[in-house]
C-alpha cells in the first residue's frame, strides 16, 4: 500500500507541474493589467452560484472589491433561503494575486486542444507530447544543419543525434534515429576505452565501432543495495540503474533533456582491460572468489575498497551518448542559483535571504522569460530522481 500511495502521489505531481509550467511559460508575460475578478467563465461569481444554486443575483460584485466580505455582502441580494444565506455567510476565501493567476493560465488551456473532459481521456506522455511540440520545433540547432548528410543513408546515428540538438531539447521523441542509437550502443564492439579522472566516480568514455562515444559507468552495487539513511552528502555511491531511469523519466515528463542512455553487459576482459592504457590496466586484479575488478583513478572513490568487480569477468553498467563538442557547439553553462553549501556550518545565500527571488530575477539570466520556468523544472525532476 505505501508504494501504491507513493505512485499516487508522483503521478499526481507530474501531471500537475508539467501543465502548469507548460502553461506557465506559453502565456503572455507582458505587463497588462490582470482582472482577478473577471466576470467569464471561472469568476468569483460564477463560484459561488456554482457551489451554492445561486442563479439568481439581482446585480455583479464591484470587480475592484478585494475584500471577500463586501463581496459577500453584495451576493446576499436576491438569495433566498436562511440556509443558502448561512452557507455564504460561513464561506471564508483568503484572496491571492498569484493563485488568480494560476487559474487564469489553467482556464486557457482550452486554447491547447484541451478540455476537463478531454483531460480525462488523454494519456499523460501523450499531452507533453502535443504541448511541447512547437516549442521544440522552433528552438534553435545546436550544430549547422547539413540536410543532404541528414538523409544520406550511410549517416550514423550519433551523427543525426548531434545535428539535431536543439536549445529547447536535446532530441525529437519522434526521431527514429534515436532508437537507433540506443541499439548502436547495446550492441557494437568498443574500439577504445579512456579514464575519466574528474568526478566523484570513476567513468569510462568509450568509442563504438560506428564512432559513436559514450559514457560507461560500471555497476558497484546490485539494485537491491539500500542506502543507509544516515549516509553524509557524497557517501552515497552513484548508481548505474539511475542513470537510466532518469532518461525514461526525462523522456515521460516531456523534457527530453537528458542524453539518450542504455544498459548493457560488458565483457571485463575484452572490452575494458585489452583496451585499456597502462594507468588503468594496474589497478585490475582478481579477487578471492575468482571474480575480475578494477578500481581505475578519480577524484574520490577509486582505491581498492571501492572495486568494480564482476561475475567473473562479465559486468553491467549504462552507457550514455556523448554530447556535441568543439567550436561549432559552444553552449553556455550556469550553475544553480539555489545549489546547497556543502558546509555544516555555513548556510548558502538563498538560505539567509527572503528577497533573494526577487534579487535574482531582475538580472540576466533570470530575467529571460524561460529561464525560472526551465529551473523549475530540473528542480522538481532532480526531486523525483532522488526519491526512493
């Protein structure tokens, strides 16, 4: 039943965030004058005729009324019944400009093709489909677009993936090559393996047969390892399994924003330490039971404690494509303005300032209309991710 509750919930949240981020960011941002209390579909009015049989008011409430009682006491005109009266009477709203704005974004998504009935009957991955479509569409390329390369049949696949990132994505959930890719990755031969030092975790860049690269990162524990509740930040190792997760998630919620990634089960002698440098070749060994490990060099946990052993010399780990590099595909990168301070003594700014929002938001980039949005949602989807 708790797992039940928790898929509940997470649905609940997918749902709720991406339309109303969705909605958040397609609406106009201009500086009009917001009626609050509009007297359309979805008024102040309309609510309370709605929620008590009021059909009959003999006049409409002042629009420049903030004041729910005075609202109220215009609505008593013409409402007949002691008990109807009483329900007004104990009816209590708390007024908020910013939750009058949330309604109005949701009653336009009528102009989305959708309606509450039709919501009903419409599969999730299916709406972030359709709602994001245009916007991806007319993002910006990443890498210049070479049309005829594009269709040539001998093109790779990691090919048409990195002439097809876009600003707004990293790929189209409706290109076939994608799929392609994922099994270029599942099933061609490596052809080189390189060390990647930087990182809390060793990480293996590695070349496929085809010329696609990507990043293998091996298996340390098997999927039924907890975590131990009381671990301290980094004391956690990264998981493999997690790493793919996030792309299936990534790609229901409608972002498409992280690397396409597989799994894959790789030949420890073979495929690693044949093609390994001399560095990474020594710190192979076969341990007591007759298994072959390696631990290779990096930041923090690469000794002999933290091994990467497999069952004999077969082992399983995700692999994911390299993105776009060199001068043609210059991107610019920012660190979280609420990223954590990492000291047990020193809070970070965010946490000390009440009017670091509003800080924020009057400078570059913050003040781009997508910019919050867009944080928004790696926020909520770096939340899902670490759920367990």
């Amino acid at each position: 039943m708790k797992h039940k509750a928790r898929i509940v919930a997470v649905t609940f949240l997918l749902s709720s965030t991406v339309i109303f981020l969705f909605l958040f960011v397609e609406s106009s941002t201009d500086g009009e004058n917001k009626r609050y209390y509009d007297t359309k579909f979805g008024s102040l009015q309309g609510q309370f005729e709605d929620a008590f049989g009021l059909r009959q008011v003999s006049k409409n409430p002042d629009l420049s009324l903030k004041n729910i009682n005075d609202v109220k006491d215009q609505l008593y005109v013409g409402v007949k019944g002691d008990s109807s009266r009483q329900k007004l009477a104990n009816l209590t709203v708390m007024y908020d400009e910013r939750v009058e704005r949330l309604l109005e974004r949701l009653e336009k998504i009528k102009h989305f093709g959708y309606t509450k009935e039709s919501l009903v009957n419409t599969r999730f991955t299916d709406m972030t489909l359709q709602l994001g479509r245009s916007f991806r569409e007319k993002s910006k390329l990443l890498l210049p677009l070479d049309r005829r390369r594009m269709k040539d049949r001998h093109a790779s696949n990691y090919y048409k993936f990195h002439h097809n990132v876009r600003a707004g994505s990293l790929y189209d959930p409706f290109d076939p090559s994608i799929d392609g890719l994922i099994y270029d990755m599942q099933t061609q031969e490596f052809e080189s393996v390189e060390m990647m030092e930087k990182g809390t975790e060793l990480k293996l860049l590695v070349k496929l047969s085809s010329g696609t690269k990507a990043v293998f990162k091996p298996m340390r524990w098997d999927r039924s390892h907890e975590t131990l509740p009381n671990h301290f930040y980094f004391n956690d190792y990264e998981r493999h399994n997690s790493e793919i997760a996030a792309f299936h998630l990534d790609r229901v919620m409608g972002f498409y924003r992280v690397p396409p990634v597989t799994g894959r089960f790789v030949n420890m002698t073979r495929e690693i330490f044949l093609l390994a440098d001399r560095k990474l070749k020594k710190t192979f060994y076969v341990s007591p039971v007759g298994n072959l490990c390696f631990f290779g060099e990096c930041s923090y946990y690469c000794d002999s404690r933290h091994s990467f052993c497999g069952n004999v010399d077969i082992i399983e780990g995700s692999l994911m494509v390299w993105l776009p590099e060199g001068p043609n595909s210059e991107r610019d990168r920012w660190k979280s303005p609420y990223r954590r301070s990492y000291s047990k003594f020193r809070k970070a700014e965010w946490e000390k300032d009440e009017d670091y929002c509003k800080k924020l938001t009057k400078n570059p980039p913050y003040l781009y209309t997508r910019f919050i949005p867009d944080l928004i949602d790696s926020h909520v989807f770096d939340f899902l991710t670490g759920m367990h």
